[in-house]
C-alpha cells in the first residue's frame, strides 16, 4: 500500500477543493485568465514591497564584468592596478568592474496527479503557482532570464528562458492552466532534463510533493535512486527544492471508513481510519518520508523552503532569503 499523497473520495472531515477548469482547445478559459490577473495583482505588490530586493541580494550574477580603467586612487585595492595601461602611462591605472547581473532561472513544476490535491485554502499545485509567480516577477524585475519546465512522470511542457513581464504572465498562465498527460512523478528525469537546458550556470527551482513514485515499496528510502541526480545538478546549478505539502496528507483523520484514491495510480481502496494502529503506522510512514527527503537535502547542501497549501507562503520564503543572505555574508 502507498501511503500517501491520497485523495478522500467519500470523507466528511475532509474540505476538498473543487478541482480547476481544464484548457480549452480553443484558447485559455476566463477562469484561468482571471486567476492569473488576480495572482498578478496579489504577487506583485509582495515583489515591489519585499521580495525583489531580497532575491537581489541573494542571486548577483555569475561574476565581474570589466567595465573601464581609471586613475589610481589612495585607498583603492593594489590587486586591481591594470600594469598594461600603468606602463604605457606612467600613471598607475586600476580596473573597474561591475556586477555581470544576468541570471537565468528555470522554474521547474511538479504537475502530477499528487498535486491536484488540497483540503484547505488551495491545490498544492495553486500553492507552486504563487511561488512561481513571486519568483518569475522578481526575476523580471533584476532583469534576469526565467524559463519554465512541467513534469509528471515525463516531461510535459516547456518554455524557453526569456525576459519580461509579458513572458512572465505566460508562464504563470501555463502554471494554473496546463492539464498534464502523465500522473506519475519522476523526479530525478526532470532535474536532468532541466540541467540539460541550461548552457550556463543557473538557478533552479524545483516545486514539488517530493512523494515517492507510486511503484516504491512502502518501508523503502523515500529519497532512493534521488542522490546521483541531485549531486550532479547541484554541482554545477544552484538547486532549491520548494516543498509543497497539504496539512490532511500528514495524519488520517479518525472518520471510520473512507474510500481513498492513489491519485498517481488510480487505484482505489477503503481505510478504515477508526483504527488507531493505522493512523499510528501512516504518521510514521509520512515523518520517515519527509525526514528522508530533508537529510538528502542537508547532505547535498540543496536549500529547501517549505510551503503548506493552509499557510501563508511570505514568512517561508522571506526566510530562505534571508538564510542565504546571512550565509553570504559569512563568507
């Protein structure tokens, strides 16, 4: 039995959302649009107020871009004198540089069956698309590059790195809008593909459940075969994993029987929740899970932000800024 992510077929305690309008074959439905006006609207006055400078003290480019030669000044740093233009003058000359900005950043969003799931305030995957909204509009706003990929268990959509507040609208319309063909998850192919996409160093965002495939044997290592990917990926980008949970996933509520759905497998069965030794054994399951996933991450260096589908997403994300902007200063 796979514990967990599970949809509650028939479960009076659950509050599960309506699920969203599918695309149309003729174009992006109102529903859609208005919801991507509405995510706009609400993002941008957080990117504009808080997040774009944080994002910019964190994530400065990849480097120095020489700029011009001045005169040597008292004070200025010895290492930076240009010894060409020095004895060609007679007068010591340093080199100015400024910040090479430019960043890429590739948004990439886990869209399968796990994440049309949420018992609270949203979907898991509308929970994604507000983090991908902030990041995207930051991105746009430092004048950096920012391209997206979805997966299931294959790669489903993707596009191309580019800039603007235009481009920008599209990804966060294909977030809410895009109706995935695959169900299943498989991370490690994503984080592959997405390495692959970038010609440069970059950042990548990686938003998902982390819930192991479907096929896993409960028991087995949440997180095994994950390593060797992530290792590889993180060596050359800088990796976050956003980490989107739904509060009903982490205990099964004491209701008596409910019919339950895997919805990766579509495989259906009845719990009986009454059950304390159940519930007891899922908690444990749903911990070593998260546990696992949390000591790779720690191992591998990978940063990880947390976001519950019931909770504000501001506090987790100011947090993660402000860790690597302390760990930044340290160095």
């Amino acid at each position: 039995m796979r514990w967990r992510p599970l949809e509650w077929l028939r479960n009076p305690a659950a509050e599960t959302l309506p699920a969203p309008a599918a695309a149309t074959a003729g174009g992006v439905p109102r529903d859609i649009l208005e919801q991507v006006r509405r995510l706009e609207l609400r993002t941008r006055g957080l990117v504009n107020s808080t997040f774009s400078g944080e994002y910019h003290s964190v994530f400065r480019g990849q480097g120095m871009e020489f700029a011009e030669v001045r005169e040597y000044q008292e004070g200025d740093d010895v290492r930076y004198i240009d010894w060409n233009v020095t004895a060609r003058t007679g007068t010591p000359y340093i080199k100015k540089h400024i910040e090479e900005r430019e960043l890429t950043v590739l948004l990439l969003v886990d869209l399968s069956g796990s994440e049309q799931f949420g018992t609270r305030n949203r979907f898991k995957a509308e929970a994604a698309a507000e983090i991908a909204a902030v990041l995207a509009l930051s991105a746009a706003r430092n004048n950096d590059r920012v391209g997206l990929v979805i997966f299931s268990d294959h790669i489903e959509h993707v596009v191309p790195a580019k800039k603007g507040k235009r481009h920008v609208l599209r990804l966060i319309r294909d977030v809410l809008a895009f109706q995935p063909q695959g169900r299943g998850t498989d991370i490690p192919a994503a984080l592959d593909y997405a390495a692959r996409l970038l010609s440069h160093r970059g950042v990548i965002f990686l938003m998902s459940d982390f819930a192991p495939p479907a096929d896993r044997p409960v028991g087995t290592d949440a997180t095994a075969g994950w390593e060797r990917t992530f290792r590889t990926v993180a060596r050359r980008h800088d990796v976050v994993a956003v980490h989107v949970t739904d509060a009903r996933e982490q205990a099964l509520p004491d209701v008596g029987l409910i019919v339950v759905r895997d919805p990766e497998t579509g495989g259906e069965f009845v719990v009986d929740t009454g059950r304390r030794q159940l519930r007891e054994r899922y908690s444990a399951q749903i911990n070593a899970e998260n546990d696992s996933v949390q000591k790779l991450f720690r191992k591998l260096g990978v940063d990880q932000i947390h976001i519950r589908t019931d909770e504000p997403f501001v506090g987790p994300l100011l947090s993660f800024f402000r860790r690597r902007e302390r760990r930044r200063g340290r160095r």
